[in-house]
C-alpha cells in the first residue's frame, strides 16, 4: 500500500499513528509523553546505566519497534539500502543537540504535538520556536549548506543497529542487567508486548508515510508542500479526540504532567531541535527510521541522541518539571540554559559555514 499516494492517505497515515498512540497511552504509558522519541531514548539510556537518574529508567520496546518496524518493511518493499559516509562526526553532534533542545522543553517534536494535542499551552510556545528553528536550517539550505553524499555499502551494514537493539531488548527481558525506575515516568508503561508491538506498527507506518516533524515544516516553507503536514495533522486530530475522551484535555500553561512554563526555554529549546533536524535530514522519529530502512548515518544521529541524553541527566542540562506541590516553577538550571545558547551558536556555524561541494568519487 502506497501511504503517500493522496493527503487522504497521509492524513489516514496519521490518524494510525495517532491510534497506536492513544492505545499505549491507555495501557499505561506516560500521560503527556505517550510515546516521545527523545524521552523514551533518555529512559533507556538510563536502563543501560549511562545516567542515574532514578525517575528515567527502563528499555523501552517502544524504541526497538521503531527501528526494526522501518527495517521489516523497507525489507518487504524492497526500499532498503545500506548507505554511509555523510559527515559522520556532524550528524553525532546534531543528534547530541537535538537530545538537549528536546529536554530542556520535556519533549521531542513529537511528544510537543501530543502535548499540544492534551491542551498544554506550553507546547505551543514551543511549536514557534520549532517552526523558527526548522525556517533557519530552511535557509542554510538555500545557502548550500550539505553534509555530502551518502555512498552504499554491504547491506549487511545496515542491519547492525536494528540486531543491536533487538539483542539489548532481549537482555532486558530475560536478565536483571538494566535498571529500571519503581517510580516515576520511567515506572509507567504499557505490557511489554503491547509496546513493542506498538512500535514495530508505529515504525513501520512511519516509514511508508515518511512522516517527519521538521520535514512537514521545511516542505512548506521551502516548497509549499503540505503532503506531509497531513501525517501530523491526522496524529493530532487523533489523540485530542483520545484526550478529550478519557479526561486528559486541560487548556492552561500550569498544572501540565512533566512540563514547565519557562516560555524562553521551551522556545529555544525547541528551536535548537528544529535547526539540528534540519540540517541532520529529520527529526529524532525520522532518523529511527532512516536508521531502520539501512542508513548507518541515521545510526551515528541515533547514537549522538543516546549520548546527548547520558550527558543531559549526568550534567545536569535537562530541565525541571514544574511541582505544583512545592510551587516550583520548573525549567532548566544555569547548565541547561548554557548549553542551549551554545549549541545555537554551533548550529550556526554547521549551518552557515559548511557549503554544498561536488563529491569526488
């Protein structure tokens, strides 16, 4: 089935994506975060024993399905390939960046559309950072910025990541090796089955539908396309009917779960996702897949995001939820805000100082 075939599709591409959503949701995924890309990396990191942060610990199937969903049915449908060799240490660093914008808001693009899905006004001062971010990595690509050319390799290449993550995932089932928090987001989660399940569905339409945050973003302001805006808009349609059913809609900037209301922050944050997706060549759920259907420079972004996460949690970069029980207002620490303010100016060095160059065989 051709998922891009008509924006019916894509907006029904969206719509199961939104569906699998609600249903992890339902069965005891986070509330707010559901199935968040960058939050579920961070949980799993955490598992492995990269960070000791409590509260975020445990391996997400969610992450596993993803990958290897994208890799079965790019097998099936004949569009794997195994590629490499498209500024390596670059994508890391981006994918390293994505993961500190991503958590100094609380979220990755995705989980910013599913908050903004549950009616946290938060999430929308975000989506102008994120729109702000991907409209800057837009211009430093009509500037001619590229990370050269991907070349194939043995297809045996592309296999590693989704192996690796399928053996971890086993390891984690049969043997008390990773950690995992008894309180917290990371003590929230549907049945393993179910989660992985969900994943292997959620990564596979994901992969037919090209769904990408930043990139349904930079087709409008680069090309006036709206094909893929269509994947988002069936997903947020869907899990605001989900949140207005079950009681989860709540219009406000406080009283969020796992949020906070530096606006600045949640602005920036974002903002520094966006331009890093862009440049990177897709947000964090788009490099899964790109990852899964054979690109080992999707892999290195992947890995960049697994660090980025380690790093956040050990230095203390990843912001604060807001309590409402102490009155804390949340956000992130001196580190954190730092952190972002650098990595834009590193952005802007990548971006505007790197030009597109005729590759040498």
């Amino acid at each position: 089935m051709n998922l891009t075939s008509s924006k019916k599709m894509l907006w029904a591409s969206g719509a199961m994506l939104g569906g699998i959503a609600a249903l992890l949701a339902y069965f005891g995924n986070p509330k707010n975060m559901v199935i968040c890309v960058a939050c579920f990396i961070r949980d799993t990191a955490g598992a492995m024993k990269f960070h000791q942060a409590e509260a975020v610990q445990y391996f997400r199937p969610e992450i596993v399905g993803f990958v290897a969903g994208a890799f079965l049915i790019a097998l099936i449908t004949k569009e794997y390939r195994s590629t490499a060799g498209s500024s390596p240490m670059i994508r890391f660093l981006l994918g390293v960046m994505m993961m500190i914008g991503s958590l100094v808001f609380l979220g990755c693009p995705l989980r910013m559309v599913i908050r903004m899905a549950a009616g946290d006004l938060n999430a929308y001062i975000a989506l102008i950072g994120f729109v702000l971010g991907v409209a800057t990595g837009s211009l430093a690509l009509k500037k001619g910025f590229s990370l050269g050319r991907a070349y194939e390799t043995k297809k045996s290449g592309g296999w590693v990541l989704p192996v690796i993550l399928v053996g971890l995932l086993l390891l984690s089932v049969t043997t008390t090796l990773m950690a995992s928090s008894e309180s917290g987001p990371g003590s929230m989660r549907a049945p393993i089955l179910l989660s992985l399940a969900g994943g292997l569905l959620f990564g596979a339409i994901a992969q037919k539908s090209r769904a990408c945050f930043a990139g349904s973003v930079r087709d409008i302001l680069l090309l006036k396309n709206f094909d893929l805006i269509s994947v988002i808009g069936g997903f947020l349609v869907v899990m605001l009917i989900y949140n207005i059913a079950t009681g989860g809609f709540h219009f406000s900037f406080s009283g969020q779960p796992v949020a906070h209301a530096q606006h600045i922050w949640n602005l920036l944050g974002m903002y520094v996702v966006g331009f890093a997706a862009v440049l990177a060549g897709g947000c964090p759920l788009r490099q899964l897949v790109l990852a899964g259907q054979g690109s080992s420079d999707s892999a290195i972004t992947f890995l960049g995001m697994f660090v980025g996460a380690a790093v956040c949690h050990n230095f203390g970069l990843a912001a604060a939820a807001a309590n409402a029980e102490t009155n804390a207002p949340g956000g992130p620490a001196a580190a954190g805000k730092a952190a972002v303010l650098l990595c834009i100016v590193i952005l802007l060095a990548i971006g505007f100082g790197i030009r597109k160059r005729e590759d040498r065989q």
